[in-house]
C-alpha cells in the first residue's frame, strides 16, 4: 500500500458521482499523508449519504494511543 495519495477531481464530479446533497469546500491535493484530514462518504440511518471529513491512518488495536499508528498493513502468507 502506498503512503501517499492525490485528489485532483473538481467536487462537482464528486457530488453528481456519489450523490451527496451538500457541496463541500474541496480543492486539488497533489500530497495527502497518513494522519491528514481527508474527504468521505458515509451513510445515515436512512441510507443517504453525506459527505464528512475523517482523519486517514490506521491503528492498531495493540496501540497505546494513537501515536503508534501506521500508514498500512500486511497480510501473511
């Protein structure tokens, strides 16, 4: 898994592609990093969606705060 990623859609795109009722204050991010603030999707109770803002990284449930946390995991075998 890469570390890094880029959002270059305009967030007209974004919102006639996923459907979201509001328009969020988005703009092109050529370098976003584990741990910054990124763009979602996600479903109410009654299945609409709604556009949030969720902090991107991982943590591990053996983490002693989120201070170990990491860009990916792997898997075995």
């Amino acid at each position: 898994m890469c570390g890094r990623f880029l959002l270059t859609a305009p967030v007209e795109a974004l919102q006639r592609l996923f459907g979201f009722p509001e328009l969020p204050n988005l703009s092109a991010r050529f370098n976003v990093a584990p741990g910054q603030a990124v763009a979602a999707m996600r479903l109410d109770s009654e299945r609409r969606r709604h556009f949030v803002w969720l902090r991107w990284g991982l943590v591990p449930s053996w983490a002693k705060g989120e201070g170990a946390k990491g860009e990916g995991a792997k898997g075995e075998g």
